[in-house]
C-alpha cells in the first residue's frame, strides 16, 4: 500500500504486532542477531520488542512470552524481506528451532 501518506505528508509504514512463544532463547537471539542487518538494510525495524512474563487472554491457543511490533516502507518491502533467501536460510536455521509458535496479531498502516 506504498503511497500512503499522513496529513503532514510524511510516509506511513506498513507494520505489524507478532507474538511468538520462544522456545530457545539462544537461538532466538542468534537469529534476531543475524537476520536485523538484513531487515534494516530493507528498511525495516522494530518498534517496540517485549518479553512477557504471562499471557492473560489470546485467541492463537499458545501463549506469548515475546511481543514486538515491526516496521517496513510498504507492504512489498515486507514481502521482499521474508522471500529473500538469506533470511530464509537463517530463519530455517534458527527461527524454527527457537520459537514454538508465532501469532500475527494486527497489521497495519501507521
């Protein structure tokens, strides 16, 4: 949804709220270590990035213990980002030995 703008003029973002149930810390932040170069250089980021204690309610049927909210220029460099093959590779590596389940929760334009 590239385009989009707020009154001001200024570009707005494409983001997304994830809650993941992290298995391996470890490995979590190997891979959060590896694959952030590649995101920023996608200009993207993260927002906000939680560690939760306890989850009280969710719809996913798992809890969280990791919450973030992660920014991309648009919708299609969000897309670019997870298809390219150096974050596949590093997402096979290690995302899916250290996180038992993710839970996209909202996105949107901000």
């Amino acid at each position: 949804m590239a385009g989009h703008t707020r009154g001001s003029g200024e570009a707005m973002s494409y983001q997304m709220t994830v809650g993941l149930l992290v298995t391996d810390q470890e490995k979590y932040a190997q891979y959060r270590a590896e694959m952030t170069p590649l995101l920023e250089a996608a200009g993207g980021g993260f927002r906000y990035d939680f560690e939760v204690a306890r989850t009280l309610k969710g719809e996913a049927g798992h809890d969280v213990n990791r919450l973030f909210v992660i920014q991309f220029p648009d919708r299609a460099a969000r897309e670019r980002f997870f298809a390219d093959p150096r974050y596949l590779e590093i997402r096979a590596r290690l995302f899916e030995k250290a996180v038992g389940a993710t839970t996209i929760i909202a996105e949107y334009i901000g």
